[in-house]
C-alpha cells in the first residue's frame, strides 16, 4: 500500500468522525457521510496541490522570494555586480 502519512491521518480522521455520528444518525448515514468527507476532501487537497505547483512553478529564490524561470532568477541574476 503506498499510502502517504498524510492520508492515513485523513482515514483515521473520517474513521472517527463516523464513530462520532453513530449516536445520532443510523449507521448507513454515518457510513455515506464519512465517505463523502473523505473523498470531498482527497479532491480539495489534490487541487491545492495542482494550483501550489503552477504558482511556484521550477521554484523559489532563497534569496528574494521570486519564482525562478528558465533556472535564473529574475532579480537575483540580473544584478551584474555581486
């Protein structure tokens, strides 16, 4: 199983929150809720992490922070005299 640590603390998360709503709703709804949370969720943080990965693109500059292009940063490699 190549599970990250990330999701199995996520299937433990909705594990318990299905345990919690069994007081209070039948089984089968607890059940479907659980399920809808995990994969609502599984969505969300796949996306996050396509969006973070467009934004930052090849990287960052330790340096100044901007986002590096062809391997050069912009404001750190235009400067002739360092």
């Amino acid at each position: 199983m190549g599970f990250e640590r990330r999701e199995i603390l996520l299937i433990l998360g909705v594990f318990f929150l299905m345990i919690g709503l069994l007081p209070f709703v039948a089984p089968v709804y607890s059940i479907i809720i659980a399920i809808a949370t995990y994969f609502g969720i599984h969505t969300f943080v796949k996306q996050r992490k396509k969006q973070i990965q467009k934004a930052v693109g090849e990287g960052m500059c330790a340096v100044c922070g901007a986002r590096i292009n062809q391997n050069k940063c912009p404001n750190c490699d235009g400067i002739k005299g360092i």
